[in-house]
C-alpha cells in the first residue's frame, strides 16, 4: 500500500508490503512520487520486486559469499579457495548485478576465459554454477533461475597420457642434488611407486603407516571412501630416513609443493611434466626407480 507526504519541501513516496518489506523514495513534484509508486506497487503484485539489498548485491558478492560460507566446509577447501580468489578479479562479470545477470554474460566470460584452457574454464563455470544453486536453493535468495544451465560449458580435455622419457628420471634426480627443499623427492619416489596423488601424499600421517605390513591408509580419497595402499620396500625404506616430528609425513602445502615442483622440472630441463603425471609410472615395473637416501641429496 501506498502513501505519499510532504516533509522537508519534497514529496515522500512510501510503499509497504507485509510480505516483501517496504521501500521509499523522494520527490519534488507530487505527481512524480505517485507515480514511482504505482510502479512500485505493480512490481510487488507481479513478483518482480526486490527489496534493495538483494537487487544491488552483485556476482562478486555472491562469489564473496560463497568463499566465506560454503568453501571452508569443503574436503577441497584449499584449492577451491585459489580458484575463487582468482574468479574475484574477473572485475567485469564480478561487478554485474545479480537481477541483470544474463546467460551471454557468463557465455563472454566463457569464451574469453578458454584461453587458459578448458579445464580452467570448466572449473570457473562449475563454481559460479553451484555458488549460485545454493545462494537461492540453500539461502534463500531471491534468485532466478540459473543462467549458467543456458550456456555451454567447454568440453574435457582428453586425458593426459605423458610419461618419463628416457633420461627424465635420471635429470630430475640429478636436479634433486641442487636445492635444499627436503620433501619433493622422497614425494616423487612414492608417487611413481604407488600411483598416489599429491594431496593423498601431503595427507599421509604417520599413525596410518603400518611399516610391518607394508601398507598406508588413506581415511579420505578423492571419491570420499578410505582405501590401503599398499608400499614397495623401498618407499619403507625411504619413510623411514624422514623426520617423524609432525603428525603428518609431510607437514607442508599444496601451494609449496607446487612451486618447488616448478622451479625443480625447470632445472631439469623439462616443461611440460606435472607431478600428477608421475602416477602413470606406477602401472610399469620401475626398474630404474632406485632409492636416494636424503643424506645422500641433502
């Protein structure tokens, strides 16, 4: 309902709502404040009024929200962490309004986003995608529905099939007697000899190694069930040249692994190998493998 008054020398239009709130605003001629608030009326009895919170807050403030809310709850917390900070500077999509956020703009940022590559992009999509489900389904915002459904999202990279080439393994650990980093190479023999992961590696706690047995548990994979993995007798002797002063075998970041893991494929001279590709080696009977004791390197 809608009253209009005069105070201060200008017509104030006010139109409440039990249901939705109220809003107001000021005018200096009568006829216009009577009509912003037939307007405004007319868009509370078709739904499409919100109330001035929800109709300023922008995709960057939903992006913000989501980082605070729902990420830190998340196995993956860490990297999802990055990967929103990095969508945060995404200024021009960031700063779009969410009652004006359409199917093309995320389709801009689509296109202007593969660039960096499919899974890159992919990875941008799905968070925007899920932040916004559970902005309107889980929160209760006054949401649309989702535009990112509209769009195409970029189609999977065929899966990585790199290998060692013949005399990699050689120049990377020749490259491990140049750099004091203590933990990447003792991360590399387990990763070639056990198919493990990098996160699965930096989870790895002492109190679920059973060196009798030969064997690691790791309480939480990728697909959230725990599994044995079983260790080679030189991966046993490795962990035992490691200090045991934390709770976990290596109490070190993603981030820190990642950048040493750079910096020392560079010194060996080799661009294109990820850590994630070592786990290739794992299905072939690494002769060549053979245990560096960290004394020896360090």
């Amino acid at each position: 309902m809608a009253s209009i008054r005069k105070r201060n020398g200008l017509w104030q239009a006010q139109v409440r709502s039990r249901k939705l709130g109220s809003t107001s605003k000021s005018f200096h001629k009568k006829s216009d404040a009577l009509a912003w608030a037939k307007v405004q009326e007319a868009m509370m009895q078709t739904g499409e009024w919100k109330p001035k919170d929800k109709r300023y807050s922008t995709i960057g403030d939903l992006i913000q929200t989501y980082l605070i809310k729902a990420t830190p709850n998340k196995k993956g917390a860490e990297p999802e962490t990055r990967r929103l900070n990095r969508l945060l500077k995404e200024t021009a999509l960031m700063q779009i309004k969410l009652d004006e956020a359409k199917p093309h703009h995320f389709a801009t940022f689509r296109d202007n986003r593969l660039k960096d590559g499919n899974r890159a992009c992919q990875y941008d999509l799905v968070l925007l995608r899920a932040a916004w489900n559970t902005a309107r389904i889980e929160w209760g915002w006054d949401l649309r529905d989702n535009p990112l459904t509209l769009i195409r999202f970029p189609k999977s990279n065929p899966p990585r099939e790199r290998r060692l080439k013949q005399g990699e393994y050689e120049r990377l650990m020749a490259a491990c007697t140049e750099t004091k980093v203590w933990y990447l190479w003792p991360m590399i023999e387990i990763a070639i000899a056990t198919c493990m992961r990098r996160g699965e590696i930096l989870s790895l706690e002492w109190k679920n190694i059973d060196f009798e047995r030969r064997k690691a548990l790791l309480p939480n994979t990728k697909n959230g069930r725990s599994r044995w993995v079983p260790l080679p007798s030189k991966v046993i002797d490795l962990l035992k040249t490691l200090p045991q002063e934390n709770e976990r075998v290596f109490p070190i970041t993603d981030v820190a692994v990642r950048q040493s893991w750079d910096r020392f494929r560079k010194r060996a001279g080799i661009s294109d190998l990820t850590f994630h590709d070592l786990r290739h080696e794992g299905n072939q009977d690494n002769s060549k493998a053979v245990l560096v004791s960290l004394k020896s390197w360090q």
